[in-house]
C-alpha cells in the first residue's frame, strides 16, 4: 500500500475496548510482545490478541493507530503468522518513506505498546493446505506466502509446497533464517558467490510448473503491480491455468 499522510507526533496507546465476539468485523485491542528485525528495512511484531478468532494463511487484517487528538489512520496488513490457538498473530512490516503508520512502528512502538486490529479479512487469497501450492513472492510480498509456508511446517502437511522468493540482495531478503527446501530465492541486484544476479525468469518458473503433482498448482503471487504482472505472464507461458492463479497486489 502506499502511505502519503503527514502523521501526529505520536499516536496514544488506545485503552482496552470491548470485544463482544470473535467475527472479523470487531475491533480488538493487540499488545505488542514481541519486535524482531528482519532486515535493515523490514521489522516483524508479535501482537497478542486475546479474542482472536483464528485466520488462513493468505488473509490480512485492518490495523488502527489512534492519535491522543482522536486522530485515526488504519492500514490493510497481512499476517505472517500460521494460524494457532494462542492468541498472538505477527506482522512484517516494511518501513516505508513518509509513510504514517509504517513510520510509527518502526520509529516509537515499544514492546508494551498497544494498537486496534480487525479481521481476519478475505478468503480469496487464503490457503487451506488442503492442495499444492506454488508461491511466487518479491520483497514484502513473502508475508501472507510465510504464513502459508510456517503453516506447512506446523501442521507437516502432504500438501506439496514450493516458493519461489525474489529480493534485491541477501541482506534484504525477508525470512532469510527460515528458508528451507522448498525455497528458492531469486536476487535482482547482488548475490552470494556463485548465484547468477537478474529477475525472475521463465528458467526459474518453468520446470516447477512442469513438475506439478497430481492435481496441479494453486499459484499464489504476492507483489507490487510490475512484479504480480511479470509473475502471472510467467506462469502462464509455463502453462499454468489462468484460473488456478491468485493475486495479491500492494503499492
């Protein structure tokens, strides 16, 4: 998403409110537990939620920051987090230039600190685990497709899975840490030794849809407009059905 706003000097902590049941359509008050950098420009936060009602991999919420003034601003995120029981969701957040929430997070939110959430929202980009799935990612665009990938590992699904990650370098790579088998990442602007440098290409595409189990593909792309384009014509050159292919799109 893009963020244009000039913000508050600081947004005030809202107070505990009332959750009067789990639909998505309630506001909830998160506490942050927990601040883990990702990378020099990408931060994850752990938010307790007690009256969570639970998400798929793929969903996204709506998050409110609340001025002292009563001054709002909310942002669409999605979750990195695999669904669990416990209470708590985390999010990945790029710190964007200017951007007003974004800049709140990554500049005065504290362990302690608490926001308002709603959701889980969408279920068109959401996977079960219940099929294969190809996930293709650039930059921020791994969250919802970690969510996916930490959700495979938990439950330790039949459900092949493959991700394909594009990042301009090592360093900015999101997840770097967790990355297994089943990934592989593409870099755009300096790599380790050895690792050819370029975009996404059908070389990379290509052979994983041909190798497609039985039953084929659910591709899921998560990326900026340039990237959700270049990725879908991709798959369809590899022969990926069009109607098999989801899109997430963010900027």
């Amino acid at each position: 998403m893009t963020e244009t706003f000039t913000p508050p000097t600081r947004f005030a902590v809202p107070g505990r409110i009332e959750v009067g049941g789990r639909a998505a359509s309630v506001w909830q008050t998160a506490t942050i537990s927990g601040i883990r950098r990702e990378t020099p420009r990408a931060t994850s936060f752990r938010l307790a939620v007690p009256g969570w009602a639970g998400h798929l991999p793929g969903q996204h919420l709506m998050l409110r920051l609340r001025a002292a003034d009563g001054y709002t601003a909310q942002r669409h995120y999605s979750l990195a987090s695999a669904p669990d029981d416990t209470g708590h969701i985390e999010l990945t957040l790029d710190h964007v230039e200017g951007g007003e929430v974004s800049g709140w997070f990554h500049t005065v939110a504290e362990v302690g600190d608490r926001v308002e959430v709603r959701g889980p929202l969408s279920g068109f980009f959401a996977w079960p685990g219940d099929r294969p799935a190809l996930l293709l990612g650039a930059g921020s665009g791994v969250v919802p497709l970690m969510s996916m990938v930490r959700h495979h590992r938990a439950r330790a699904l039949a459900a092949p899975l493959r991700l394909l990650v594009s990042a301009r370098s090592p360093r900015e790579l999101i997840y770097a840490r967790e990355y297994g088998a089943e990934t592989t990442p593409v870099f755009t602007r300096s790599a380790p030794p050895g690792v050819p440098i370029g975009r996404l290409t059908a070389a990379h595409v290509a052979p994983v849809v041909a190798d497609a189990p039985d039953g084929g593909w659910e591709a899921y792309v998560c990326g900026s407009n340039a990237f959700a384009e270049h990725a879908a014509r991709l798959l369809v050159g590899a022969g990926q059905p069009v109607d098999r292919i989801r899109i997430e799109r963010f900027g």
